[in-house]
C-alpha cells in the first residue's frame, strides 16, 4: 500500500495511496522550510513530524484524498509543498447508512494457518484463559473499599501458598444502585457486568460480593441466560449480612477465596490450539502514523489469527463510522452487514440526544499528532481489522456467539472499550498508540505497539512492540505481522509478560452507561 518512501535520512514522506494529493512527513522532527524531498517536492514551510504535506496544487473547495478516500474538502487554496492541517479542510458528512454496499459476496476465505498453538488453562465452559486469575465481582460501588481492602490482604497473604494462580482481580465498577434499572438502556451496563464475571482468565466464574439492598441482584449478574452456577459452591456473600462490622466482612471475603484459590490453584497450563486465542483490538492516542505502521501490522497479525481460527475483535464505533462503507462490503452475509449499520445507527442516536456528534472523536493529542478530523481518524483506524470478511456482531457488553473477526460494538473511550472487550470474552489485547499512554488491564494481559520508533525509544519499560520500524529501519509489514503473531502465542502461554502486567498498572474497570442515574 505505501507507494512512495524516500531516503531515510533525507526529509521522506509517505503516501498511502496513489490517487492521494497529502502525505505524510516521516522524519524525526519533521522537515524545514526549504527543505527539498527527493523528487522536485519543496516543502514552502516548517512541517512537523505525522502531518501532512500538500503533493499538488489543491484549488479551493477541491477534494483532499488519503488512503484513496475523501478526508475533506480545501477550504483555501492549498499550494503543493504547504502543510494541510485540520483549519485547512471541511470535514465530509458520514457516509449515509441507508445506502451502504450490503456485503459484496467476494469470498475472502484465505489458506488455514494450522500448528500454531498457545499453552492456556482450560475452562469448565469451553473456554480458555491466558492467565489464570481469581476474579471478585461485585453488584454495586458500595463494597468497593472494603473489597479492595481484603483483595490486598488475599495478594499479600493467600496467593504466595497457592502458586498455579497469577493474581487476584476485584471487579469493580460504579454500577448497582442509584440507576435507572429498568430503563431501555440499563440493559448494557447489566449485561456487562454479568459477562465480565464469565471472562476466560478468571476460569469462566467470578466470586461476588454484594452489599445487600442494592438495586442490582447477585442472581442477575449470576443467573441469567444460559449460565448455571454450583450453589453447593461457596461464591456469594452480603456485607450487611455482617454482626460485627469491619472485620468479619474481610474475614467472610477471605474465606470465600481461599476456597475458590484451591480450586484455581489445580489447574495448570495445558496446549491449546491458537483458535483459542480472543484477541480484542483497540488504538488510543492515535497519530497520522497509526494508519501506516501499527494498525496495517495489526491488520496482517488479525488476519493470520482469523487463518488459524482464532477470534479477533475490533470496536470503537465513532473510529468506524466514517469507513464503514469499507467494512459493510466486507462482511460476510447481508444480515452481519445490516447489524454493522445497526450498531452505527444506534450510536448517532445516543450522540445526537446528548447534542454531539462524530466529530467530538477527536482529541487535542490526535491533532498535534497529524490527525485533521475524525474521517482521517477512522481511515486509519479500520486498517487494524485486515482484510478478513467480518463474521459477526456484537452489541456493548454483549458475550461473543462466534469466532472470526468479529465487530464489538463499543465507544472508542479507551478504559470503556477494555472493558467491553473482557466483557465480550477477550483472552489477550493489543493497543496501538501513537502518543503513548500507559493503558493497562488487570484481567487480561495488553500488548502495547507504537506507531513511532521515537516513542518506543522514549519509553522503552512501557511499549512491547516497536511499529515504527516499518519506517524508521524500513522493516517489512509482513515480518512484523509475523512477529506480533507470534508475540501473542507467547504471551498468551505466559512465556512473555507484558510492560504493563510487569508493573502492574492498570486502568479501572469502566462501564458504558447509557441509562439515567437517579
Ligand atoms: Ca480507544
């Protein structure tokens, strides 16, 4: 796809696509004014690193192209070798939804991958974990302080005497009491909560610990749809069922999981083949180089796991919405199509009642990093999903039905899109980040991939994956497609721990809500 690369040291620009009239500046730093490209290119001013250089005299009101799509119209005339910047175009109205290609029948079927195989733990409900994890879930924010409490206390003093279990996870979240619970939309938020407890890593169930006269019910996170739960096993316990106060809740909450940790504590890593793997997808802190670098070497690692029979999700509907002409033709029935259009319907519903639109996407950080407008935005931030036909849709909060590349509806907002994913089934995760950012889940082990070598250089303990070197090495996407592939066996087996898992950092549980809070 990338037509044009010059010299490396010389001032390079990239241009995806060659009906495209901006590039790219891909030097460190940027270029100076004056500064001559190695064809009769000038650059006629100081032109920073990720934005994009004018390759033709763009007239005013004339298309702006990149990735061989419209990003805007000129709003002056725009000289070739001047900077194009988001004050330089109008940004073009989201692609009607009443008129998208349906699903364009072409077979995308591509050769099995066969052999590759992670070492996992094997879950009671088919599943597996990548991490073996004991999970506390909990139905309203009241218990929060209280388990986090006693979840120190179980790290410090319960998990060094059982050593097949990784860590322990409270699952907290600000839902339970205080909402709207019967609302139209309450549903997302419950449901979210239910399937969270159902994650692979946390052995497919979840301890829960509720208060007692909260809204939201233990049996309506446990009991719903096709789950069954042991009641002859211990798993549930009320805070306000407590005589004595403080202490006899850590010591219940303690109890509680020093059973389930023998449980846990049997199980032990066994090889599973890498259609095993849930591989949820996301990008945060975005730059004009996510769209060339991480998110094409994420689109090829995807489409070797989707080869291999693996489930791979990707999200962030507002990241979507502008090329998702791209992506209905590429699905694999009409009907996946029509529940693509669905969930982008659905979502400028819910923008359109809080009196925003598509364009609040963008960020003051995605701008500087290149980034004018949400079209460009998602242009790029597709290029993470291959070129697999998609197979299926998923609603936010909604537990996965099938495997393939799967669409999971979710906002773009990185901490919700984490959680929705885990929620979904997600086993493994992978962030590309242009910006940086030191994202991090507690459930499930986050791959970190930047798009800029100069970011992973800066923060060499927190980036696992340096993509920049597409261009700053001229690294071949094949070989870094390949390369992520079998970065995800390992560190789904264990074999590798991520910057994240290393230092433990992890963002909080963030749930979508979009019911009213009374
Ligand atoms: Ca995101």
């Amino acid at each position: 796809m990338m037509k044009h690369i010059q010299h490396r040291d010389s001032p390079r620009y990239i241009q995806v696509h060659p009906d495209d009239n901006v590039a790219v500046v891909v030097n460190d730093g940027g270029v100076a004014s004056g500064a001559r490209f190695s064809d009769t290119l000038q650059a006629s001013e100081n032109i920073p690193q990720c934005h994009k250089i004018a390759l033709a005299d763009i007239p005013r009101d004339s298309e702006i192209k990149r990735y061989g799509q419209v990003i805007g119209t000129a709003l002056t005339a725009i000289r070739r070798g001047s900077r194009v910047g988001a004050e330089q175009l109008s940004m073009p109205s989201a692609p009607p939804l009443d008129r998208l290609p349906l699903s364009d029948g072409a077979s995308r079927d591509q050769t099995p991958l066969q052999g590759h195989t992670f070492e996992g733990f094997r879950n009671a409900d088919g599943t597996v974990g990548t991490r073996n994890l004991l999970g506390i879930t909990t139905t309203v924010q009241c218990v929060a302080g209280v388990l986090d409490h006693a979840v120190e206390r179980i790290r410090k003093e319960l998990l060094p005497l059982y050593s097949n279990v990784e860590d322990v996870v409270a699952l907290t979240h600000n839902y339970g009491c205080g909402v709207a619970i019967d609302a139209k939309d309450a549903y997302i938020p419950i449901r979210t909560v239910r399937n969270l407890a159902r994650n692979p890593n946390l052995g497919g169930e979840a301890l829960v610990i509720g208060l007692g006269c909260e809204k939201l019910q233990a049996q309506q996170i446990m009991h719903e749809g096709d789950r069954s739960i042991d009641l002859q096993e211990p798993w549930f316990y009320r805070l306000q069922e407590s005589k004595t106060g403080f202490k006899e809740m850590i010591h219940q909450i303690m109890s509680l999981a020093e059973a389930r940790l023998q449980k846990l504590d049997k199980r032990r890593r066994e090889t599973c083949p890498a259609s095993e793997l849930i591989l949820g997808m996301q990008c945060g802190g975005s730059d004009a180089f996510s769209g060339i670098t991480a998110n094409p070497a994420l689109g090829f690692a995807s489409d070797l796991l989707i080869r291999a029979g693996a489930t791979v999700l990707f999200s962030e509907v507002t990241e979507v919405r502008d090329a998702v002409h791209i992506l209905t033709a590429r699905a694999k029935t009409p009907e996946i199509a029509r529940q693509l259009i669905e969930q982008m319907d659905w979502y400028d519903h819910y923008l359109h009642l809080g009196g925003a639109d598509r364009s609040a996407n963008t960020t003051p950080g995605n701008k500087a990093g290149g980034l004018s407008n949400i079209v460009e935005k998602a242009l790029g931030s597709v290029v993470k999903s291959g070129h697999s036909a998609i197979s299926g849709v998923i609603g936010p909060g909604e537990r996965i039905k099938e495997k393939g590349l799967i669409f999971c509806a979710t906002p773009a907002s990185d901490f919700v899109c984490g959680t929705l994913q885990l929620a979904a089934g997600m086993n493994l995760h992978v962030f590309t980040t242009g910006r940086g950012t030191p994202y991090g889940l507690a459930m499930a082990p986050v791959i970190k991939v930047s798009t800029r070598s100069e970011l992973a250089q800066r923060w060499p303990d927190l980036i696992d994956v340096d993509a920049g070197r597409i261009i700053s090495s001229a690294g071949s996407l094949e070989d870094l497609g390949w390369e992520l592939f079998h970065y995800y066996l390992d560190v789904a087996s264990g074999r590798k721990r991520t910057w994240a898992e290393q230092h433990r950092i992890h963002n909080d549980l963030t749930l979508f809500n979009p019911a009213p809070i009374t």
